[in-house]
C-alpha cells in the first residue's frame, strides 16, 4: 500500500503559554497542521480534551499524526509516508517517539505505548479511539494519554507499532502537566541516527 503525505493530518496539541512552540514546530512539517489550543479549567489547562479535541479534527483523514508542540523533528520524520506503509490492518497506530536505549536497524518493531508525544493513528479507527477515550475520562484516572490509548489498544484488539529510530524526539523543558522536575525524555536511538546523520 503506496502512502502520501497527501493522506496525513496533521494536529500540534499546545496550551496557551506555549502556542509559540507549536507555530516554530508547524515551520519544520512537510505540511500544513491544526494547532489544537488547550481550554483553561479554573487556572489550569486541560491537555485530555485537547487531545481529544486534536483527533477530532482529523476525522476523515486515512492518516492522523498527533503532535505534542515541545517534538523537535529530525530528518527522518519526511520518509512517514513509507513507515506507515509497512502498518498492517490490526496496527492502531505508529508510535513515532519512544525513550528507548539503543540505535537497531531502520524499520517499524512492536511497541507498547507508554506516551503520547507524536503518534501516527489509523484514521479508519480514529472514531472509536476517541469515544474510548471520553468514556475512559468520564472516570477520574491518574494516568495520562499514552496509557489511555494503551487500553484502548488491549480492548479492541490492536497493535502499536515504532519506527526505529525514533523520527522525532521530545524537548526538554518545563512541564505542562507536572510540577515537579522529570528525568530527561530523549530517545537514544533519534540522538544516534541523527548524529550520524551529521558526522
């Protein structure tokens, strides 16, 4: 199956005090995004409904990718379009970022999904994934996003995938959705396949 960026949707996530993030990150695509902006609730931003809010405006897409606004985009994420390609009918998605260990050679491998930063879905189960995800949130749940969508996954069936190496890789910053300061997120196999990329 021939894909074509033609196919992607495209929506950046953001809140309001980094909507700037996603407009630099909307220069590096090879097309057009929706910046989907979070709705504040009481001084706080809420990044489920948006996320929700993002998927639901590419209903209609054959492919929908899903950015959070702090991906750095390596060269990688322009060949999307054969990733996609390898996915096969039972593949929910293709998990474009992973904080992995270690540079294996370029393909997609199985994964099981633990964040939401940059995610490829099949838009042929975009609407099932998001009603899952309003009657998951319904419940008030400690969990975020990637493992919402991992329930998700379990539930219908579904497998995730990866690329290798990641084809994007998560800036470190200030949180959004936690206070206290976090281990870096970086994928060791984006930093390898880029840098040598460089050398």
């Amino acid at each position: 199956m021939e894909v074509t960026w033609n196919q992607i949707g495209v929506a950046i996530v953001t809140c309001p005090k980094r909507a700037g993030m996603a407009e630099q990150l909307q220069t590096k695509l090879p097309v057009q995004a929706k910046i989907s902006v979070d709705i504040e609730r009481n001084g706080r931003c809420v990044g489920r409904d948006n996320y929700i809010a993002a998927m639901q405006s590419l209903v209609g897409c054959r492919w929908a990718l899903v950015l959070e606004d702090d991906v750095e985009v390596g060269p990688e994420l322009i060949n999307l379009p054969e990733y996609l390609a390898e996915l096969g009918p039972k593949d929910g998605g293709l998990w474009l970022y992973v904080t992995d260990k270690t540079l294996k050679p370029r393909g997609i491998l199985p994964y099981s999904p633990m964040s939401s930063v940059a995610v490829a879905y099949d838009g042929r189960k975009l609407l099932a994934i998001i009603e899952f995800l309003k009657t998951w949130w319904a419940v008030p749940r400690p969990y975020g996003t990637g493992f919402a969508i991992a329930n998700y996954l379990r539930h219908a069936g579904l497998t995730a995938r990866r690329t290798m190496p990641s084809v994007v890789d998560h800036l470190d910053g200030e949180s959004v959705i936690a206070s206290r300061k976090k281990p870096k997120r970086r994928s060791v196999s984006f930093e390898r396949a880029y840098r040598s990329k460089n050398d």
